[in-house]
C-alpha cells in the first residue's frame, strides 16, 4: 500500500494547521497546535522515525536561497 501525505497530526489526530510546521532534516512536519510542534521539537529523530513507520509522507521542505 502506496503511503499517505500527513493530512493529521501526529500526536492528536486533529486535522493540520499548514501555518504550524517545522522543517526537520529536509523534510516538513505539520501541526494542529504549537503544543504538539513543541513536543516534536523535544525529539524530532525519534518522532520522524515513528512517523515514516506509520507510512505517512512528508512534504520536503522549501530550499532555502540566499
């Protein structure tokens, strides 16, 4: 079975807010509440392990052009 893009968070299972995210190794995570962002934050290796587990994509993140 092909994964699924993160339509939820992670920790709640609340629909995202796309304007809640964080960029984590290339990748971007998103949010329902900054109360779940910064409980990623405390761990975010782990926690993108456990996500890519659960077959969830993530966005990549946007390059940043200087």
């Amino acid at each position: 079975e092909p994964g699924k893009l993160q339509t939820v968070d992670v920790f709640s299972g609340k629909p995202v807010n796309r304007l809640i995210h964080t960029d984590q190794d290339g990748d971007r995570v998103y949010f329902c509440c900054n109360k779940s962002k910064n409980r990623f934050l405390a761990d975010p290796s782990g926690y993108l392990q456990k996500i890519r587990k659960k077959g969830i994509i993530l966005e990549r993140a946007p390059t940043q052009k200087r």
